[in-house]
C-alpha cells in the first residue's frame, strides 16, 4: 500500500489520535493503524478505529476527568 499524498511506503504501526467532542479532549496515544515510512501520515482503518472506539468508551468519573481503558491491541 502506498501514500496518496507522497506515494511512500505504508507500515503497519501506531500513531496518536485526539478529538475534541461535546466539552471533552480525547487524547490517545497509540491507535494500530498505517503509517507512510516517507512523510509520516496515518492512516486509520476504518473497522479497527470504531473496534476501538467501541472497546474503549470513556467513562466519567467526576467533574470532566474521565477514566479511559488502555488498548490491547498490536
């Protein structure tokens, strides 16, 4: 599989996601996804991203502190 912006190489790795939804920052620090060898784009898989999502919904706790699963994927 190549980039569609640079035509590297893609690898099969880890990379951070963050989103911001409703009053709340998610911060991620390792989703499995590809990314280019050449200029570092990722790519998420769409199946594994919502496998993720699913697997890891945030519960809250108090106050805006939210307690997050760690993956255990890859």
């Amino acid at each position: 599989m190549n980039c569609i912006y640079c035509q590297g190489k893609m690898l099969r790795m880890t990379a951070p996601f963050h989103i911001d939804r409703k009053g709340y920052h998610l911060l991620f620090d390792a989703i499995p996804d590809w990314v280019c060898s050449q200029c570092g784009k990722a790519y998420f898989s769409v199946q594994e991203f919502q496998t993720f999502i699913s697997k890891h919904t945030p519960t809250p706790l108090k106050r805006g502190i939210m307690k997050i699963p760690a993956w255990e994927g890859i």
